[in-house]
C-alpha cells in the first residue's frame, strides 16, 4: 500500500514507530496534490513548505522521544472557511479573495496539538452556500470518482482530497448538510457532529444556529480519532457545550449490534429517489439485521415534510445578519463611495456572488415586520416540533439511518433553474442539522458505473460515539472506500459494494 | 400566510441589506425571492399551537471569560488587514453629505 492510502491512524503509527518519517508521508500526499489537482481543482491554497517544515518539526520530536499526539505526521486539509493564522482565507468569494487572518479557529489549534500537518485550504461553494462547490471565485471542484461529475457541497473541496488520496483527512463545515452530501457524492465517510459538539470559533459563519465543524476521512475509526481532538469545551464559542466528552475511539471496538434497535425511514416513496439509493438503504438494514439489532421502519412526517422550508428560513436570515459584518472597512474588500452607505453598497454589490446576495436579501426580507410574523416565527415553533419528533422515536430506537442524498452525483453544469427543486436534494439531511443530531454518511461502496452510494446515520443528539460504533460495524462488513484516481481508468472501490 | 414581494419591495430589501440591484436584475430577483417565499409559506401550514419557539438546550454551559478589559498587543496587525486606515482610525467616506 502507498502512504497516501493509508488511513490517518496508520500514518500516526507509521509515524511514530519510525517505519517512515512524517516529511514522507506529507511529501506523498503532496505528490498526489502536484499529479491530480490542476484536474481536480479541489485545492484554493496550498501551503506545501509550511507542510515540510511542521512535519520535520514533529519527526525531530519523536527523534527525541517527545510526546507528539495522536495525529502525529498526518496530512490534512481544512475548508477555506476555517481562519488561519498567516495562511489567506477566502471563503471563495471576492470579498475575502486576499484577507489573512491573524489567528486560528479552535479546530485548526486542536489539529496542531494533536499533530497533524495542514497542507492547504479546499475550495467550496462562497459563504458555503450551495451544494455543488460549482459557485467559487475558482471555479468548480470535479468529483475524482467520476471527473464530469459535481462532488457535492459546499465541502465539495475537502470531500474530493479525501477520495483522491491527498490527505486521510480534511475539515470541513456542516450547516445543512455541506460535509454528509459531499462524502456521500464522492464515495468517503463524512460526520456532522451533534450541535455544540466542536467549537465553531473561527469559523467564517454561514448560519451559526446550524452550522458545526464536521471532518472527512476513509474511514470511521478516522473520524473517531479526529472527534477525540477536535470535540472539547472551548470558552471562545458559548454555544459549544462544557460537557465531559466521551471517548470516541473507544465506542469504535463495538463488535456487533446485538441489542441495537435500529429504525430504517420508510417515509419516501422509493419512485422518488434514486433507485440505487434506494437499495443502499435496504442493504443497510439487512446488515444491521445480521449483526444482532432490532430494525423496524420508521417516519420522521413532520421533519420530511417540514424541514427543507423550516431550514432555508432559518438559515436565510442567520445569514443575512453575520454577513452584514462585511463592509469594506474593517478587513476585507473595499470600493470606495461618495458616502459610507455607497461605500457599504459598492463593495458588498461587487464582492458577494450572486447566490449570495440572493440570500441575504432574501434573509433580510424574511426578518422584516410581517415576513417575521408569517414565516420566522412559525419557522421557530416547526423547528420546536421537529425535535419533539426526533425525541420521541428515539425512545423507541439508538439510530435511524436514512439516505443521505435522494440522488447520485449529478453532471456538472447542470445547475437546477427552480431553487425549490435544487433545495429538495437536502431533504434527508437538513432536517438533521435543525434537530442538532449526529449524522455519519457512510460509503456504501460505488454502483455498476463507479458512482458511489451511501446511507446516512443519525444518532440522538451527543449519542455521537454510540453512533461511530455503529458505523464502525457497518463499515466492517462493507469495506472502506479505496483512493479514486481522478481521470484514470481503475477508479474502484475497495469495499465488497453494496446494492 | 403566504405572501409576496413586488419591485418596490424588493428594491427596499436590497437597500437595507447595503446592496444594489440593476434595474434590468430587479424583476428576476423579486422572481426568485417569491418562488422561495411561496415553498416556505409551507412553516405556516402546521399547527404549533401551544409549542414554544424552539431553543438549544446544552448539557452544561460554558465557562464565562471575565468581563473586563483586556491590551490588545496585536492592534497594529488587525490595523494592517484594514483596506484603508489612516493614523489610528479607518478610514471612511463622509457619512453626513451635503443636498
């Protein structure tokens, strides 16, 4: 096996038995970045000498016995959203085109501590608005499983490293279902943890109610290992829980699901999705069943029915409000105006895509006398019933697992012309984000013509580790996604496949 | 209830969000923002009565950092990310103009 195949957690241990040097494996996974990227375009900034240096930094700790942490000498890569201290940070958008930040969020300090080695920043849709990563001052990402194919969104950046083995791991963030979409279209594991889970300081917002740093890996014990890193209290982000965390790599070892009551949605007529999709799901159930649980069907009516409009709503006017930070003056763009308001005016009309101007007004419309009263009021009370839903079949159930995409990758330059159709491809997953529960999309392996499939599963809010165990069972029985190589023939999945 | 916007709506909700729209861009703004309006309407269709507005609830809160002022040595930095700065203030177009 090459170092860029192997998982973040054989690096570490590579790593640290000296079997090879973290300057290796960094080197290895930049190679990877010099042979794919100008293809693939997942990459807005690369930060290769800072890579080499911080991985000779950490191969001299352990020439001296050092303590190096658990993710010593791992590549990884973080969504161009997370601020970075000295490294530019542009959320893929004109008004942060050249802003460097002068420190860095919680996520990318805890990712130092433990070790591991940032090697640059992924491209994603601008603000993380949209689900593509087609809406980008660099234009769009393409999926390594399929190079005429969207990798998803917004982390589409980060989704599309991972699978075509820059790094074994990459950050990204999860509003509305911008990490689990994405691993999903591009054949990797990807977790929203439960709300307040991560912190999100230095996190450029989309819409904070929502929004949870969420990481991609190959493969689930990856994940656990980074959720043991990254999920701590942190006084900077008061909606981040103070909570004594468990510990993630230890809910991995579960054996089997004996005892496990799993319920499987059954709320979606199978004509309405994906026929392979939809089979994912089945097979799912049925290795639950074979490892020991308890699977019914299940409905999540009011969440289904709900939880796309209760979402763009919400997130809509989040956005409006953090995005009235950006003015011209303080960091950032600036066009100048006769006044302060023209000013105000001419940079954020020059600067901000359209996508996100769209949404601001729109955010700013539903805050207003009488949109407030019709629509974000309501909003707050079916997003009230929705978590009420979610407790109540989770007296009956540990998981449910849903799809997390109706749909399989679709062809790039297919942008949807009716918002309302395109906001239905986060059906399963923003009612997720609106109840604050974990959720893992978990690879099920890749269909006849190399697309990949995948289920999705949700756990009871900060049952996060329970929820890895169960993935980690799962995964066992079908595989970890393989590295694609982006363009080439013998693009393939590992995995035994599924459906 | 459902509702909509017309131009001089639109125009309204783009002057309070500091944004321009061209003329020509009006009609498919206001378009856009009335397909969603009209999804949305849907949060209105639910009874929620006696539900209260929805709230994060948390396990434990976070320790609160001391209230108190604190030296900022880096301010000559954050300065440096200003577009336009001058002395110690940035630097801003007149906000009261004549006419």
């Amino acid at each position: 096996m090459e170092l860029y195949e192997l998982s973040a957690k054989e690096t570490a241990e590579g790593v640290k038995s000296k079997k090879f040097s973290a300057e290796d494996a960094t080197r290895a996974c930049l190679d990877r970045i010099d042979k794919f990227d100008a293809k693939v375009n997942a990459l807005i900034t690369l930060t290769a000498e800072d890579a080499i240096a911080k991985a000779r930094a950490v191969d001299e700790k352990i020439s001296k016995g050092e303590e190096t942490g658990p993710l010593a000498g791992v590549p990884y890569l973080a969504k161009d959203n997370f601020c970075t201290s000295g490294v530019r940070t542009t959320c893929s958008s004109k008004i942060l085109e050249a802003w460097v930040p002068t420190y860095n969020a919680s996520a990318i300090n805890y990712m130092n501590d433990s070790g591991a080695v940032l090697l640059g920043k992924t491209n994603l849709d601008e603000f993380a608005m949209g689900s593509s990563t087609e809406n980008s001052i660099i234009g769009p990402t393409k999926n390594p499983r399929d190079m005429n194919r969207v990798p998803g969104g917004s982390s589409g950046g980060s989704a599309a490293s991972v699978a075509a083995g820059y790094a074994p791991l990459a950050l990204g963030t999860d509003t509305g279902g911008s990490v689990r979409q994405p691993a999903a279209f591009c054949g990797v594991q990807g977790m929203k943890p439960s709300y307040g889970q991560v912190s999100r300081y230095g996190i450029i917002a989309y819409a904070s109610s929502l929004d949870q740093v969420s990481p991609l890996a190959r493969t689930v014990e990856d994940i656990a290992v980074v959720m043991e890193s990254l999920a701590r209290p942190d006084s900077h982000d008061t909606t981040c829980d103070a909570y004594d965390r468990p510990k993630f790599t230890d809910a991995i070892s579960l054996e089997d699901l004996k005892g496990k009551r799993i319920g499987v949605f059954e709320g979606f007529e199978s004509s309405q999705m994906d026929a392979e999709l939809y089979g994912s799901l089945r097979k799912a159930a049925e290795l639950c069943e074979a490892s020991g649980a308890t699977v019914e069907p299940m409905d999540l009516p009011i969440a289904v029915k709900y939880g796309v409009a209760t979402y763009y709503v919400t997130a809509l006017a989040d956005a409006s409000s953090k995005l009235a930070c950006y003015d011209g003056m303080r960091y950032g763009a600036h066009i100048d105006g006769k006044s302060l308001n023209e000013m105000y005016v001419n940079t954020r009309t020059a600067s901000f895509g359209e996508e996100v101007r769209r949404r601001i007004i729109l955010g700013t419309c539903l805050l207003t006398e009488g949109f407030y009263q019709n629509y974000y009021g309501p909003a707050l009370k079916v997003r009230q019933k929705m978590v009420d839903e979610f407790d109540e079949l989770f007296e009956k159930f540990d998981a449910y697992i849903l799809p997390t995409s109706p749909s399989l990758p679709y062809l790039l330059g297919m942008k949807e012309t009716d918002p309302n159709r395109l906001y239905l491809g986060d059906i399963f997953t923003v009612p997720i984000s609106l109840g604050g529960l974990p959720g893992i999309s978990l690879s099920m392996g890749l269909n006849g013509e190399g697309l990949p499939l995948s289920v999705q599963l949700v756990g009871q809010r900060y049952f996060d580790a329970e929820l890895l165990g169960i993935a980690a069972v799962l995964e066992r029985a079908i595989g970890r996604p393989a590295v694609a190589n982006p363009g080439l023939p013998g693009t393939s999945n590992s995995g035994k496949g599924a459906a | 209830m459902k509702m909509t916007v017309d131009r001089e709506i639109t125009l309204r909700m783009a002057k309070a969000a500091q944004l321009h729209i061209e003329p020509e861009q009006v009609g498919r703004m206001m378009d856009s923002i009335n397909d969603i309006l009209d999804f949305c309407a849907l949060v209105g269709d639910l009874d929620c009565e006696g539900t209260p507005d929805f709230m994060w609830k948390m396990k434990k809160l976070p320790a609160r950092r001391p209230d108190a002022p604190k030296d900022w040595p880096e301010r000559e930095l954050f300065e440096s990310k200003a577009p336009a700065f001058e002395g110690e203030f940035f630097k801003v177009p007149r906000i009261i103009v004549e006419g």
